[in-house]
C-alpha cells in the first residue's frame, strides 16, 4: 500500500511543481557558491553549516518528489469489501463504486481516494491516505530550508566578515546583490505560504479531520471518539517511532487501527 506509482497527466500541476523545482535548484546552487563556501574558504563558518544546508535540500527534494509520484489511495476499480466491514462503506455518486467512508473522488484526477485532504496542484498529486505524510515531511523541511537560506542571506550582509577573495570574473559574483535578493523574495513567499499550510495540516491531524471535511462540516458528529493526538500521527505516518516521521527514505506500513476507531478510518 503507497508503494505504486502514480503519475496524473496535468499541465498545471506540471508547472506548479516545475516552479517548485526551479526555486529549489536556485536556492541548492547559487547560495552554496555564494555564502556557504566562499565563507568556508576563510574560515568564517564550519563544514558543519554546509551539511546541513544539502540535508536539508536533500530531505527536502526528496518528500517532494516522492510525494508527488506516490500513490494517495487510490481504490481499485472492483474492491474486496469485508463483510464486517459493509456498514463503513458507501457509493459514490460520480464514478458509481464502493468507497470507504471518508473517501472522497477528485474530479482532477478522475478517481476516489482513501481519506483524501486535498488535490495539490504543486506535487501535481492528491493528498491522501497513502502521502500525506509525506506531503507534511514537505511542508516541514520546505520551511525549514527557507528560514535556512533567509538566515544565510541575512549573516552575509549583516553578520559574516567581508570576503578578501573574490572572483569578480564569475557571473554569480558580479550579480551576486541581485542573486541574493531573488533569494531571499522567494524565501519569504515560499515560508509564508507553507507556514499558513502546514498549520492547517498540523491542527486537522490534531482533530483528526481533513481539509475537505472541514469546508463540508460534515465532523460534527458528536458520536466521533476523540483520539489522543499520538494515535492520529502515528496513523498518518504508520509508525509509533517518532524519529521516523522525519525520514523520507521509507515505506509507509498502515496501522492496526483499535476497534472502535475503526469505522472513522
């Protein structure tokens, strides 16, 4: 489960994620080759700094792409239903097949999707039962590389000691003022945005309810048992082990989800 492929056919969400991949490659090349190691040369700052930095862009570049060719949660077109399991499901009235409760069809994509948040023009995917987390781990490092490269733009005028070498020959040098503000513009569109997602992403886990059922008003049911927030991370993410929700580099395993949570999944 999660481990097919899944690729939607949308020349908007192809741009969408083409400019995501642009402001990436801007930010992983030229701020490396501008402050990163131009100060690691003299001394100004430790390999420790640039480590971090391509962790960083690694992780990140990585929850993107995985999370954009990740299978949501698509349902088979003929699904086995348990015979326990009747009552929790449902027709739905655009493609006329059995889903899950919780279930929603995305019109983009064309098919139903397991606890689908959201379609994400910019991973060109939804976001469902099968990458949500990894739509998070994307949000987190996203932010995290921004504040990055903002803090870097900001000690190399403010903080770092003046370079002594300088290659004034070099493009990036001569248009380094212009290269660092384009930087730093993006910086701050791209942490506003995903601040303001992320939170939302943060409390519908928290409350253990999705983007779309938030704007159909359809959690209300007084019924619902309210999960400890543990029991709603670990789900999303399929593991109990915390270090592992910030690790791209692994295959999501569903939970056994307890019997009385189970008809809310």
């Amino acid at each position: 489960m999660g481990r097919r492929i899944h690729f939607v056919v949308d020349p908007q969400g192809w741009c969408c994620m083409g400019l995501i991949i642009f402001v990436w490659l801007y930010n992983t090349i030229f701020i490396p080759k501008v402050i990163l190691f131009p100060h690691y040369e003299e001394g100004h700052i430790s390999v420790v700094a640039i480590l971090c930095y391509y962790f960083c862009s690694l992780f990140c570049i990585a929850s993107l792409l995985r999370a954009s060719v990740a299978d949501p949660g698509k349902l088979p077109e003929n699904p086995k239903i348990p015979i326990t399991e009747r009552e929790y499901w449902e027709l739905c009235n655009k493609c006329n097949m059995m889903r899950p409760k919780r279930s929603h069809h995305c019109s983009r994509c064309g098919h139903c999707v397991r606890r689908m948040d959201h379609h994400c023009p910019w991973i060109n995917n939804c976001v469902g039962e099968d990458n949500h987390w990894l739509f998070l781990q994307l949000c987190f490092y996203t932010q995290i590389l921004s504040s990055y490269t903002l803090i870097l733009d900001f000690c190399h005028y403010y903080y770092f000691f003046p370079l002594k070498k300088e290659n004034w020959d070099v493009f990036v040098f001569r248009h380094e003022l212009a290269l660092l503000r384009i930087s730093a513009f993006m910086g701050l569109i791209i942490l506003g945005g995903i601040s303001g997602l992320f939170y939302t992403q943060l409390m519908g886990i928290f409350t253990d309810t999705t983007s779309i059922e938030k704007m159909s008003n359809c959690c209300e049911d007084t019924s619902r048992p309210r999960k400890p927030w543990q029991q709603t991370f670990s789900e999303v993410f399929g593991t109990h082990w915390k270090i592992l929700w910030f690790i791209p580099f692994r295959q999501r395993q569903p939970l056994q989800v307890p019997y009385h949570f189970a008809n809310h999944v």
